[in-house]
C-alpha cells in the first residue's frame, strides 16, 4: 500500500485490493470443503446428488459472477477517480504555480486553495509546509515526499489516514522552489463498493438459494418416476393388481414403465386366473350342494320314519356335513369375491350394542355375555349389518370351538388414549387356552388352524372364518386382532375395532 | 312375531288343504328335482320348467300362487320371466340369485321380484319365505274397511286400491306394504319393522326390499314419483304414509 508510483500509471488500483472479496471467496471454500468432508464418506442418494450438483452448481456460477462484477466495478470506479484525482492536482498545482511567483503569505495560498474547491492539500514552499485543512506533512508518507522533493517526479500513492483511503498526488513546482500535495478521500467511492459488493452478495445468494429450489424440484422431478414405480410396486404388493405406471413419451423411462405395466398385468392375469379357478370351483360345487341339502332336508324330516338308529346316525352325520360343505364353499366363494375385488359392502347406520345384541341373537352362541360400557351405548357404526353379523358370528364361533366356559362379548368406545377419529372396540373372549404370540398373525390366515396343544381337536372349524373376519372388518376401515385375556385369566380375546361415531345422549 | 307365527301356521294348514301351486323355474334338473321334492314336503303342489320361455308359457295356461325364479337361465333370463309375468299377475315372487352383494338383487327386485334367495339356500329358508309371502292381510285393528289419503283409497278387505276412484294394479308384496303404512297414517315405520311386518325377516333383512318396494309402490301410487305426496320418506327414520 505504501509503494509510491510515477504518475501516469493506471494499473495502480489493482493493488486497492479485492479486500471485499476475500472473506467470501475463504468462507466459500471452507464451506465446500466441510461440505465435501460431510459426504465423501457417504453414496449420496440420487435425490441429494441432483439437488447438491444443482446448489453447488448455482453458488459457483453465483459466487463468481459476483466476483467478476466486484472486480469490475471496483477498477472501473478507481480508474476513473483516479484520473480525476490526477487531473485536479494537476490543474490546481498550475494555478498555484502562477500564484507562487508573487511570493503570497501561507493565508493567501490557503484561500487560494479554499476557491480552487479543494479541501485537504498541503504546500511545500521553500521549506516551509503549509496544510490548507487539517492534514499536514505528517500525513505524507516520506517516500513521496523524497520522490516530489528531491527526485522532482511527479507522483501519487494511496494512503490511509484515521482508516480513511486517500490518493495523495505530489507535484514538484522546481521554479518556485515548491512542491504541492493533494489529498483526495476515497472514502466515497469506497462506500459505493461496499453498496455494490453488498448487493452482489445478496443476489449471490438469493441466485444459490434459488439453485438450491430448483435442484430440490428437479431432483423430486427427476426421481418421481421412480418414486411412483416404488408407489405402484407397494400397491401391486398391497392387493391393487390393476395399478399401473403412466405411460410416457420420455425414452429414458418407457421402457421402465412398459416393463412394469407388463410385469404387473402378468401378475395380475395369473392372481386373477388363481382367483377365478378358486371361485369356478365354489359355483360348480354350489349346484350339487343345493340338491344335497335339498335332499337332506327331505330326508330329515322323515327321520323319525328310519327303519334303525343306524341310518338315524348316518343321516344326522350326512345332514351335518352337507351343512358344513355348505358353509365351507359359502365362505370360498367370499374369499375369491374378496381377492376378486368384488365386494361392495351395502352400509346402513347401525345402533352398535343393538347391533351386537342381534348378531349374538342369531350365532351359535345366543346366550353369549354381552356387555356394554356407559358411551358404547352411544356408539353408532356405518357397516354391512349381515357382513359384520358373520364377523361376530365367526368370533363365537371361534370362540366355541377353541375355548370352554363362558364366551363374552363387550362393546365400548377405544380406551385410554385419546381418539380424535371416534373407533368402538368388539371384544369377544373366551376361556380357552389362549393364541400364543407367535400364531398371533398366522390364525387370521386362511386354512389356519389352531393346533397348539390345550386346544380342541376340532371337527368343525371353519379354516376360513378368521380370513373372512379379517377381510370384512378391513372392508370396514377397522382392524382385528387376537390379545391375552384383560382379567389375567387365561384365555383369547379376539378384538374388532371399526371407525364409530358417538351419537348424542 | 308369536302372532303372525300363528297366522303362518294356520295358512300353512289351509294352504295343504288346497294346496298351494308353485311354479319353479331351474335349468339344472338334480337342483330342480330337489327343490320340489322339498317343497312337496311342504304339502304343495310344484310345476316345473326348465327355462324361461318353459316358464312363460306354463304360467300363462296355469296361473302358479308362488313362482320361483333362478336368475341364470339359458335363452331368456329370470329378470325376463319376472318382467314377463309381472304384466298379467300379482302372484309373488321369489328370486334366486348367485350372490348376495351385486346389482342382481336390485334388478331382479325392480324387474318384479317380491323376495330373493342366494344360492345355495337351505330349502327351510324358502319354504319360510313362501310362506311368508302367502300371509294373508291381517284385518285392520280399527275395524275401519276403508282408508282414505288424499285422492288414494285402500280397501284392505278387498285387496283393492283406488286412486282418484280408478284401481291400480299392485302386487300383493306392494298392497301388503301399503296396508301395514296405511293402518297407522302419519307414522314413521323403519326398515327393519316393515321387514317385520311385510316380510317377515328378522333385523338382518336385507333393507333393500323395502326401498325397492317403496319406489315400485310410488310409481303407482303417485301422481309424480320424484315428489311422493304419500309415501314420503323420512331421512334416517324410514317411511310413513299421509
């Protein structure tokens, strides 16, 4: 800074340093470099690598064309104040020169200066120095003072006084034994920098954030079709066999959708051809069964009429079993109307606890324990009455076959927590031996049967009635699952909860 | 319900004695065959065909007192053979559909049909539905003969309504709606106690022969059937005649 150069050179500004510029330029490294040091050990995620290749991206270009204009703006504005700087000294120190061959007092050469318009100068006449303002000889730094006082060159530096830029331009006037100094503050031009770096930086920053949006969209934009064949792959999982991608014009990915269109109709063609094998079987079985228990019936009343207890016991053993075939091939029928999607529930309001009496009224366990909490009263369901009829009746059922002792059934609002959504328990519990955790998901499945030790052998159970529980109450929006007994007392108890709403008191 | 078990009963010995005519219409023989044989066991007479044109034309020489139909039939279907004997007759019918949960019900019940059956059934379910079906009315506890609404005129003894003085067709499942309505006027009958009382079905009736049934009655009993003046629902209560 305190270098003193001859006069013409221009390039002296350049060395009026980048000063706004490098606090950004180091944190910016040292931001990438934290940055590069977070995820250098990681694969960043597709996502990320769009999205920091975006951001990076727009801070680079951001950071350098701000730099650039910085640059720019700061040599074009010290040039330019430079030379007027220059040419002002110049200017005065002649007229000054003409003035000084009338030998005028340090007063007179001061008011001179003061008309000139100049504020901070100081004159050197033969050895005696007089400052028009404030600044003297103590601000000239003694390297200009020997190149104008003894090397007689014309020159200017930059110099700082109380912190303030100043471009000092010393002139020697040899013919009057003078030399004239002229101060001119940077300190305006160096508030507009400032302004101007300031709102580069801002736009610096605005451009990086909007990179960093773009990258964001862009990213989400470029995943998305990937993100919707994920989507599609959980709902072909989930038993939505027609779900299919969009089709799309972009190469890159139609190939990706065809083959996953193809691969889910494949799928869904061979689901459906499982499904419909399953439900031709059930319609075939349907008619030969009508005859049977058509038949049956027949003979049934006439049972009195049987020759022996011999063909009495044949008969009730044949009456039996066509009745469990029946319900069997019912219940398959269902099952492939469920996994055909082809059940549409026909819902009315129903009176919970009412509901529940009913149900209970026409299963196998008409005098099963029914109770109600206080708000279960109140609770009012939308179902399927004769759909959810057989889901209680299943339960009983279930509970027959697999418990002993008293079979009870409570009816109450959801416990404990909160429930903003309004949810009614049905709970059926019986006394047998309980479902042991690691069944507790598998007796919902099809054909599952109970075979843990303490149970029952069962000659009757369905195989199908916890399936069907499981798909009816879902149809509901409600949920079932098998829990231990609440009074300790060893046993299972099987819990439906369906969205509720309590009705007014 | 102890009373009406006792009014089936007492019908079900008239009906041996004049034994009841039921016309049964199935293609599958072996589920036919079965069918009457059930029926029979009941004390009442069952005709047979095979088809719907069978069908058809054996109502028309011999006018059944219960037709039973199975939906799936081959050349025409059942909703045909109902539509077909809807034109001449009042005589209920049954319908045998597939399964309980498509739109096959409520077509057959629009085609005319006054109960359903899924298949399969036990045979002790459709001889209760028949049975059902043939209750007669019973006499009005107001001893009234006549009941007046309006320009509507219901002479339960008769089985005849009048509007506007002029008879209307209806079928015996319809009149036996307007009746149990018409017997309590301006009072809010729910599904279920209609079911009860028409049908004889229990709370798990499917409400869909009701709303049915209404909106048959009401394209005969009213002037305009988008704007009933009679048979007026009640939003979540169920109907009520006024």
């Amino acid at each position: 800074m305190s270098d003193v150069d001859d006069v013409p050179p221009v390039d002296v500004t350049a060395q009026l340093p980048v000063v706004m510029l490098r606090p950004v330029r180091l944190s910016w490294r040292r931001r990438l470099s934290r940055l590069w040091i977070r995820l250098r050990p990681q694969k960043p995620a597709l996502r990320r690598r769009i999205f920091l290749t975006f951001s990076l991206g727009s801070f680079a270009l951001s950071a350098f064309l701000a730099a650039a204009t910085y640059s720019f703006a700061q040599n074009s504005l010290l040039r330019q104040r430079d030379h007027s700087a220059i040419d002002q000294a110049y200017r005065n120190a002649r007229a000054l020169q003409g003035d000084l061959a009338s030998q005028p007092t340090a007063s007179q050469i001061t008011n001179r200066l003061h008309n000139f318009g100049v504020t901070q100068a100081v004159v050197e006449v033969q050895g005696q120095w007089i400052a028009v303002l404030t600044f003297g000889r103590a601000e000239i730094p003694t390297a200009l003072q020997t190149r104008v006082l003894h090397d007689l060159v014309a020159s200017r530096m930059v110099v700082s006084i109380h912190g303030e830029p100043q471009i000092l331009v010393g002139i020697p006037l040899p013919e009057q034994n003078a030399a004239y100094f002229e101060f001119s503050s940077l300190a305006e031009v160096q508030s507009t920098l400032s302004g101007v770096g300031r709102s580069l930086l801002a736009a610096a920053i605005v451009t990086t954030g909007i990179g960093m949006l773009l990258g964001a969209l862009a990213s989400r934009r470029a995943v998305r079709p990937l993100a919707e064949a994920a989507q599609a792959a959980k709902a072909i999982a989930g038993g939505r066999l027609d779900t299919r991608l969009e089709p799309t014009d972009d190469p890159d990915l139609r190939l990706l959708a065809i083959s996953f269109n193809d691969m889910a109709a494949a799928l869904q063609a061979r689901v459906e051809r499982d499904a419909r094998f399953a439900s031709d079987v059930s319609h075939e079985l349907r008619s030969p069964l009508m005859t049977l228990s058509a038949s049956a019936e027949v003979l049934s009343s006439r049972r009195e009429e049987l020759p022996d207890e011999k063909s009495r016991a044949a008969l009730d053993l044949l009456v039996g079993d066509v009745t469990r075939f029946q319900g069997l091939v019912e219940d398959l029928l269902e099952i492939s109307r469920f996994d055909a999607g082809a059940i549409r529930l026909n819902r009315e309001d129903l009176v919970l606890a009412e509901f529940v009496r009913q149900a209970v009224a026409v299963s196998s366990v008409p005098d099963a324990t029914i109770r109600v909490s206080d708000r279960g009263e109140a609770l009012v369901i939308a179902g399927d009455k004769r759909r959810l009829a057989r889901v209680v009746a299943n339960l009983l059922d279930n509970a027959r076959f697999y418990g002993s002792g008293e079979i009870s059934i409570d009816v109450s609002e959801v416990a404990g927590e909160t429930d903003p959504l309004g949810h009614a328990w049905i709970a059926v519990e019986d006394h047998g031996a309980g479902v042991p955790m690691e069944e507790r998901s598998l007796v919902f499945e099809r054909f599952a049967r109970g075979g843990s030790a303490g149970r029952r052998s069962l000659s009757e159970g369905a195989g199908l009635g916890l399936a069907l529980v499981d798909e009816d109450v879902r149809m509901h929006g409600g949920r079932v699952w098998v829990e231990d007994r609440r009074d300790g007392e060893s046993g299972a108890r099987f819990v439906i909860e369906l969205p509720a709403e309590e009705v007014g008191v | 319900m102890a009373s009406m078990a006792l009014l089936g009963t007492r019908h079900r010995a008239s009906c041996k004695a004049m034994s009841t005519h039921i016309l049964t219409v199935e293609d599958d023989e072996r589920i036919r065959s079965a069918v009457k044989l059930a029926l029979e066991d009941e004390g009442w007479t069952v005709e047979e065909a095979a088809t719907g044109e069978d069908a058809i034309e054996a109502f028309r020489r011999h006018p059944a007192e219960v037709v039973l139909i199975d939906i799936m039939l081959p050349g025409i279907d059942g909703f045909e053979v109902c539509r077909s004997i809807r034109k001449t007759s009042d005589v209920p019918i049954v319908m045998v559909t597939a399964r309980a949960d498509t739109h096959d019900i409520v077509a057959g019940l629009e085609a005319g049909a006054d109960d359903y059956l899924t298949k399969p059934f036990q045979p002790k379910e459709l001889s209760a539905r028949i049975r059902a079906l043939l209750r007669r009315i019973k006499p009005t506890p107001s001893g009234h003969s006549k009941l007046l609404f309006d320009d509507l005129e219901i002479i339960p003894e008769e089985g005849k309504v009048l509007r506007d003085g002029e008879e209307l067709h209806l079928t015996k499942t319809e009149f036996r709606l307007l009746v149990e309505l018409g017997q309590n006027p301006g009072r809010v009958f729910s599904r279920e106690a209609l079911l009860d009382k028409v049908w004889g079905y229990g709370y798990f009736g499917d409400g869909r022969l009701v709303d049915v049934h209404v909106r048959r009655l009401r394209t005969k009993v009213e002037h305009d059937a988008a704007n009933p003046r009679h048979v007026v629902t009640v939003r979540g209560l169920g109907y009520r005649l006024q």
